[in-house]
C-alpha cells in the first residue's frame, strides 16, 4: 500500500527532512509539531503553544481528509509537568466532547527551548 505525503498550508514548515504528515490506507500519522508558526515564529507562552500545535495538528489531518472527531491519538511531550493543567484546559476545550486517546510525557529538552511538541494519528 503506498502512503501520501500530507503537507499543511497552515501548519509550520518542516524544519528537517521529514514531511508534516503521512495518510496510508485509512491511517493519517502527523510528524510532531512544536509551538512554531507559518511565519517562523515561537510560541513560548504554554496556553497559546499548546493551542497552535493542536490547531497546526488538525490542519495536517484535514489536509489528509480527517476531522477533529477522526483524531484517535495524541502524544503529547512537554519541558514541565508543571504545565500539565495549562496544557489540559486548552486541550480539552480543543477537543469538547471528542476525547481521543493521549500520551503525555515529561522531557529533558525540545527544539529552541519550546515548551511542548505533539503528534495525531487520525482514521478517515
């Protein structure tokens, strides 16, 4: 089965060799992302980081033909636990009712000091 590489118009460009997205079959697996905008810009503040990687997130899964409600698993990776309930309000006023499945680690160091970066999988 061959996959397509999904790319985002609203999403940040891809700072490596890696594309924003793969859609195999049913299956759509985003790249993560961190708090960087179209413009090249940072995010640092850890409500509106979190809001634009979900928000740039989606848009790669709507890119491959998904929806918010077809998000079945977030993993999420952030500098300090200590955000976590920041990060959970957004998150769920994000996803409402749709709850999709979800990892959230702590760690060590992300790109340019970000405070969170994140990746979907999503079934169409």
């Amino acid at each position: 089965m061959k996959s397509q590489e999904l790319v985002s118009k609203e999403a940040s460009p891809a700072l490596g060799p890696y594309c924003h997205g793969r859609k195999c079959g049913n299956i759509i697996i985003t790249s993560g992302q961190i708090p960087l905008t179209k413009d090249g810009k940072y995010v640092y503040e850890i409500k509106a980081a979190t809001e634009l990687v979900l928000n740039n997130l989606l848009s790669i899964v709507e890119a491959g033909g998904g929806t918010k409600e077809s998000v079945a698993r977030v993993d999420m990776f952030v500098n300090n636990l200590d955000d976590f309930a920041a990060i959970n309000e957004v998150y769920g006023g994000f996803f409402g009712e749709h709850k999709p499945t979800r990892v959230c680690v702590q760690v060590e160091a992300l790109p340019s000091n970000v405070p969170l970066e994140a990746s979907m999988m999503a079934f169409v």
